[in-house]
C-alpha cells in the first residue's frame, strides 16, 4: 500500500483510494452520465490505456490526466484528461453525445476533485479533431494573445456555437476520446 500524502492528496474522502493507487490525481464526474471515475496519472500516458485503475489489464483502461500537465488548479491553462470510448457505454463513450447542442444543454457543466478542490466547468466548444491537432499542444505558459487565439480556434472548430468562451486567465479542461471510424479521430 502507497501511504497517504498530504502533499500530493486530493481531498480526504478520497485517501483510501489513494491508497489503492498512488497515481491517484483527482475525479471526474458529469451529472446523469456514465463519466464519474477516479482520474490517474503517471509520466507515461501509454499506461492507463490497457490498464484499470486498480492495475488489472483490461482493454478499457481508465481515465487519466496527460503525462504532460499538471492538475487543474495548478499551473496549467489547459489541462487535458483521456479516456477510452467502449461500446458498452462507459468510459468516455458518452462524449460523443455532445455531437447534439441539447444534449451538451442538458450535461454542460463538468466537475473534477482535486487537492485544490473541486472546480466546476462549462463545456464551450466540442471539437471533431486528430489525435495530432494543434489543439493538443496547448497546455501552459501562453501569453494572452496565444491563450486567445487558441480559444478562437476552438470556436471556430467547434460544431455548434455555445454562446460562452473562456476568458484569458482561466483554466480550461480538455476531455478525450475516440470518434468516429478511424484510429485517429477524436471528439
């Protein structure tokens, strides 16, 4: 067993699975969907593809931060969070469903626990993108004419107008998963 950290802990109700698994970084959770899973991350994103949050193979995985960025409320502008889409409906399969404006109307709001907290976000675009978009690249230390143009991408590539964007200074969070027929699409 990992023993609990203050240090890199979330919030305290979740200390026991902390210690379950010390890759522990926070909980992802969308109102009357399927998303509501523990979120890892280790410095090898290849990890948690085949493997589930108790370290079992398993062709599902488990959601996870990317290597790459902090958790949110740390030091990041953009964080991004991965998980696989199965055809059983779990995971992030339920991404998809933001293909639909009243479905993102009715789940636009995304609540993810960590040792900062729990933050609440507002989906602002819904992106049909390649695993390899520009989109990806946009983790931290973006000067505000960056962070906006970024964002404006995302408008513009978004498939429906939500009438919100974020403004430079806050924190945006980026979920993942497989869309579509090909290897490399991702909503």
């Amino acid at each position: 067993q990992i023993p609990y950290s203050e240090e890199k802990m979330l919030l305290p109700e979740l200390a026991g699975l902390y210690q379950q698994n010390g890759d522990l970084v926070g909980w992802i959770s969308i109102a009357d969907t399927n998303i509501n899973y523990p979120v890892e991350q280790t410095n090898n994103n290849s990890k948690y593809l085949n493997t589930l949050f108790d370290g079992t193979a398993n062709a599902s995985g488990a959601i996870f931060l990317d290597s790459d960025d902090t958790a949110p409320g740390m030091v990041d502008q953009q964080t991004t969070i991965y998980g696989h889409h199965m055809n059983n409906g779990t995971m992030f399969a339920e991404l998809c469903n933001y293909t639909s404006s009243s479905y993102r109307d009715e789940h636009k709001a995304v609540a993810l626990e960590t040792k900062g907290g729990v933050s609440a976000y507002t989906v602002f675009a819904v992106l049909k993108v390649k695993s390899d978009d520009e989109w990806y690249r946009f983790t931290s230390a973006l000067t505000e004419k960056r962070y906006n143009s970024l964002v404006e991408y995302a408008k513009e590539k978004s498939i429906y107008e939500t009438g919100i964007a974020p403004k430079y200074g806050q924190q945006i969070l980026t979920l993942s998963t497989c869309y579509g027929n090909n290897q490399d699409d991702r909503i």
